[in-house]
C-alpha cells in the first residue's frame, strides 16, 4: 500500500503542470532574473585594474608609486606613457579613465566622475599629502639639527610605512571575500524554493482528506490505513521537493555559474531540512484549515513570499530592519532560519549559529507536523 | 435472505437540524435497495454515516453482522462507493485511475489487471484506456467514475446518484452495468431522485423525507399506497363544462382536470376504468384523440405522502 500510494502519489505530482510551475520552473526563472538583475552591480562594484596615462613634463617619483599600487596582489594600475596629445586621444576614445601630468604640481585630467577616476583622485592626493609630510618632516628635522641621521631615516622609513598599510587597507578590495548580493538573493531563492514544498504537502493531503476532496472521500472509504496513506504522501511531496532543489543546484551552478563557495555540504544540509519545514508548514495548512484548496494554495504562496521578503529577498536591508526592530520575528521565520544559517556560514567562523538556525528549522518542522498529527487524529470521522 | 446491512435508530444532528431522525432499515444480501427522496431528505447523509465518513449521534450501523466504524478495514474492503461528485485524479490516466483505486484494496497486481480489465468493459471504456480525464465527455467521466468505485468486485456497492447530470446513452450504460453487478451477486444501495431508475433497478425502496422514512416497501408496494389507480389522458378539442361534470360522475372517478385541450382523469381503484370513459365520449359524440392510461408511479405515491414532487 505504502509503495503504491508513493507511485502514484509522484505520478501525479510529476503530472501536476502547476505544482511543477511552481516548484521546478518558477525557482529557476527568478534565479535567471536575479542573476541578470544583480551581475551588472557585482561588476561594477569589483575593483578591476584601472587604466591611466602618465605625461612626464618633469621627472616626478610618483610614477614608481603608481606602478606599485597593488590591489589583491594585482595591479592597480595599468599605465601608458606618452606625450599629452596621445594621452588625450586615449581618454576621448575611453581607453583610460584619465591621465596625469607630472610636473611640479601633478594635475588629473579625467573625462568623466565614476569609481576609477576618484581612485585615481585620491590616490594622487595622497601621495601629494605623504610627500608634503616628508618633505615638512625632513625641513624641520635639517632646521633643528642641521643634518639628517640615521635615526630620522628610520623614523621617516617607518612613517612611510605605516601611511603605504593605511592607503592599502584604504583601497582593499573586499568585495570577492565577503558575501555577494547575488549569493545573497540566491540564498532567499534557495529558502523560497525549500518552502514552496508546502504546496506539494497541502496538494497531497487535500487529496488524502475525505473533508477536502472526492479523492480523498474515495481514499477515505476503502481498506487503506490513514496513516500510511498519509506518510506516503509526504514522502512523495519530499522527493519531489529534494528534485526540484537539485534542479536549482545545478542550474544555478552550472548555467548562471554562482559559486556557492566552500560550505556546499552544509548549505545542502540545511536546504534539505528547510524542505522538511516547508513540507510539513502545507501539510499543517492542509490539516488544519477547513478551507477550499486554492484559499490554503494562496496562504502557502503569500506566507512563503513574505518570509522571504522579510529575510532579504527583496533587497537585505529588510533583514537587517527586522533584525534590529523585531528580532522575534526572525528567529520563528522558517526563511530567515535558511537563509540567516546560510549567512552564518560566511560571516562567522564558527558554525554555532548555523547549527543553531538548523535546530531551529527541526523546532519549526516537528511543530508542524505536531499541529498537523493533532488535527488529522481528531479527526477519526471525516465530517464531511 | 439474510441481512447484510442493519440500520438501528439512526439520527445524525448538523448543529441543530436533524439531517437523519431515529431511521431503521435492513439491506438484504443480492438486493437492490433504492434510497429514494428529494434534495435534503437524507439521503446522503444516510449513507456517509453507513461508511463512517459522518460521525452520528445515535444508533447503530452493522455490516456482515460486525460494527462499521472508520478502521472497520476487514468490512471496507468488501464496500465500493461511488460518489456524486466525479472523484479522480486529473494527473492520471483512465487507466491509471482505476489502478490507483483498485490498489487501495487488491494488492495482487495480475488479479488487478483482470479486475480493470472487466470493469472497463463493464461501462464501455474499452476505447478509452489512455485517455485523461479532461479529455472525456460527463457521460464517460461518470462511468470512469462508476468504475473506479467497482473495480475491486465489492460485496456491496454503494451508488450515489451516479446518472445526475449524464446524457441518455450514457446512462442506459451505467443502468446495464448496475443490473450486471446485481448479476454478479452485489449488494447495492442506490440513492436517486429519479423515480424511473428506481422502478427500474430497485428490488425494495425506502422514501425518505426530512431525514426519516416515509414509506417503505417494493416499487409496487409502494404504489399501492397511493389513492389513486389509474391516470388517463385523453386530447380532446373542445369540452363543454356540463361534459366535465358528467365524467366526474362516471363510476370510479376521483379527479378530472381540463386544460390546454387535454383531459385528465384520475380513478380510484376499480376495473373498466378507460372503457367506461371513452363509452360516455362515444355516447355524448365527443370526438376525442391520443388516449392514455398510466398507473401510479412512485412520484405520485411521494406526492400522495408529502404533498410535494421528488424533484422539489
């Protein structure tokens, strides 16, 4: 009975082309249009090699400066030596986001503002205002002691350091290491996706309950046990959820190319465990409310698509709202559990809050199913 | 025969309205038992609480001599039920309908096979295997419905309005099959509100109204409780009053309408009933056309009792 009512119960789910929309296709879709949505910011926000020109009217240090500069162990600038007039064809035609002319005081000659171009800005000034300190220090150092020793080379050396760390650290790019907001939109997705599994729960018990569909009356009068009618069902709907998720995995991997870094296997354990608490949210919805079928649909939709609304899926700063004026609400939202253990495992270097939103997600599921065994042993007649 | 089914002092409550009141009846093993009464008589009701679908507040209901009751596995197991409303799965093929409902109760898949097999033929879906269910008409739905709920080769099937809403060829199939199950030595329980099917089908026959019997017997059984023992109709041009109160007069005669050229009169029971009315005709040289004589049916035994039609 068990594996019959598992066989057809994942035949018609396979069958059902609006559950299949809704957990197959519609995941994938809005992956898509995150992944165009969201490229362009990342790239923009990715600090690439700028390229400048220099005009050398009178010999000037800061060239060796400026072929130093590094960025993450890749230059900083790439540069073209030339005469002004090439320099200048270079920038109307966009080949460099600006050029400098050294001479005594260096001037920038940029086209346009953007993020290259006050790199570029600030760059220049702070090697001005560094040179400006050494040559103020090494002025007041010959008109206190008439000469420079040693010792003030040292301290000179030092100050030069710490000012090359401090203008280091300053243009650091840290964009590669910390969260994207594309992985982050993409962890909501992946919450989305795992509760969308309420669907697949509340179409199958519906199916299963005399009181709330012929199906189920039909079910209801023959030899078959509840309980393993009901148990099978569940499964099916699991599986289904587990494909539907895989499906997401290997488009999003292979097709839109997102790295989800080096946590995989936890992210999989805990997107496995959110399935279950979307699975078991429908068969709670399905239980518990003696509505019609396409009401408790719109309830599993609207509750999931809010979840994930308040756990950044439509722009993070949601999250860190709740997160700051109403905690509590996080902490019971199913898709801040996934999403907010998913954050964890780049934000932190221990998996205790990981672990702690995986326990949550448990909590979340065995009550629903609690919610849902109570209302199903109620009914031991189906009331009609 | 021995009774397979025994309803004791049924009464089932929604809230305060008594939907089944103290109702007590027996179902014979090989009969046909017809549940007969209009919408909201109880029908339904009835039988939901005789499959444990409904909770009741009192009485009790036996099936082969042991109690129903939801996990009464052993006794569901000999039961077919066909619902009112077409209950199938869209995702599913007709044949894999009938695999699915037939697997709830036959485990043996080649034992299955044969049973699908037999009940396909049963309502005529030979052709039709393959087919999803939007891709029927309402007759072959309601068959495909039929033959879900018998695939298995219940002991007693329970039908509940299986022909509402389905065309004649249809219908005169679902009856066929109805008559083959009986052939097959079923126990059917038939609610309906038509009258004809009933007469047709129905071994024995409970009307009901308002949730309690009203009258209890075989079709002709039942007919003899209506006052009246024959109907005839005869077309007539034109009548003069005087012509209308000499056939009230006529020996027999309880009731006479005229309308629309048409002449009715209702007898009570007597013998040369017509032969004495179209006498009288001849006698008076009324010229008369299409005469018609019809005995009770069981929508006039359900008028006589109620004062209203079944189909009300």
């Amino acid at each position: 009975m068990f594996l019959h009512n598992l066989k057809y119960s994942l035949k018609t789910l396979f069958k059902n082309k609006t559950l299949i929309f809704w957990t197959f296709a519609f995941p994938l879709i809005l992956g898509t249009l995150f992944q165009m949505a969201f490229q362009d910011i990342e790239k923009n926000e990715t600090l690439d090699t700028i390229s400048i020109a220099i005009v050398e009217e009178k010999e000037n240090n800061i060239k060796n400066i400026f072929e130093e500069l590094e960025i993450e162990d890749k230059k900083m600038f790439s540069i073209f030596y030339g005469n002004e007039e090439e320099a200048k064809e270079k920038l109307e035609q966009s080949e460099i986001s600006g050029y400098l002319i050294l001479s005594d005081t260096p001037k920038i000659i940029v086209k346009e503002n953007g993020i290259n171009q006050t790199i570029l800005k600030y760059v220049v000034g702070e090697i001005i205002e560094t040179e400006e300190i050494m040559n103020n220090m090494i002025t007041y150092e010959i008109s206190q002691n008439g000469v420079l020793t040693n010792e003030f080379y040292q301290t000179l050396y030092e100050n030069i350091k710490k000012i090359e760390l401090e203008n280091k650290i300053e243009i650091k790019d840290i964009s590669s290491r910390n969260l994207s907001y594309t992985l982050i939109e993409f962890y909501t997705l992946i919450a989305m996706t795992a509760l969308y599994g309420g669907i697949l729960g509340l179409y199958l018990i519906n199916q299963n309950l005399a009181n709330q569909s012929s199906n189920g009356k039909r079910i209801a009068v023959s030899p078959a046990s509840k309980r393993t009618i009901i148990i099978s069902s569940a499964l099916a709907g699991y599986i289904v959820q587990l494909i539907g998720i895989a499906l997401l995995f290997l488009y999003t991997i292979f097709a839109l190319h997102i790295n989800y870094g080096e946590h995989f296997f936890f992210i999989l354990l805990l997107t496995l465990i959110g399935c279950l608490a979307g699975l078991s949210m429908g068969i709670m919805i399905a239980s518990i409310f003696k509505i019609n079928e396409n009401t408790k649909t719109g309830i599993v939709i609207a509750f999931t698509m809010l979840s994930c609304f308040l756990s950044g899926m439509m722009g993070i700063t949601m999250k860190y709202i709740v997160d700051k004026n109403i905690p509590i609400l996080n902490i019971i939202n199913p898709a801040n559990m996934i999403t907010d253990g998913l954050y964890s495992l780049y934000y932190y270097e221990t998996l205790d809050r990981y672990y702690f939103n995986i326990i949550s997600l448990i909590i979340f599921s065995c009550f629903m199913l609690a919610l849902s065994m109570q209302s199903l042993r109620r009914q031991k007649y189906d009331s009609i | 025969m021995k009774n397979i089914i025994e309803v004791k002092k049924l009464t089932k409550m929604y809230k305060n309205l008594k939907a089944v009141d103290n109702l007590s009846f027996e179902v014979k093993e090989g009969e046909i038992l017809g549940l007969l009464g209009p919408n909201g008589s109880g029908k339904s009701t009835t039988m939901n609480c005789m499959l444990s679908l409904l909770e009741f507040k009192e009485g009790t209901i036996t099936i082969f001599g042991k109690e129903m009751k939801p996990n009464a596995y052993d006794i569901k197991k000999e039961i077919g039920v066909v619902f009112q409303d077409v209950a199938l799965f869209e995702e599913l093929t007709v044949y894999d309908n009938m695999d699915y409902f037939c697997g709830l109760y036959i485990k043996d898949k080649r034992t299955r096979k044969q049973y699908i097999e037999d009940a396909i033929k049963l309502v005529g879906l030979e052709d039709f295997k393959k087919f999803y269910p939007k891709q029927l008409s309402g007759g072959l739905l309601r068959r495909l419905n039929i033959a879900c709920g018998i695939a298995h080769k219940p002991k007693i099937v329970f039908l509940d309005e299986p022909t509402v809403a389905v065309d004649p060829q249809s219908r005169n199939n679902i009856l066929d099959g109805i008559e083959k199950l009986r052939e097959n030595g079923a126990t059917i329980i038939y609610t309906t509100h038509y009258m004809e099917e009933v007469e047709i089908l129905c071994d024995r026959v409970i009307i009901l109204d308002k949730g309690i019997i009203i009258a209890e017997g075989t079709p002709d059984e039942l007919k003899e409780l209506a006052n009246m023992e024959e109907k005839v109709s005869v077309y007539i041009e034109k009548l003069e009053e005087k012509h209308i109160e000499e056939i009230k007069k006529l020996k027999n005669v309880s009731e006479v309408t005229y309308h629309n050229s048409n002449l009715i009169v209702i007898y009570n029971k007597g013998k040369n009933n017509l032969i004495s009315l179209t006498k009288y005709l001849e006698k008076e040289r009324i010229s008369y056309d299409k005469i018609y004589s019809e005995r009770p049916t069981l929508n006039d035994v359900f008028l006589e009792l109620t004062g209203k039609e079944l189909r009300d």
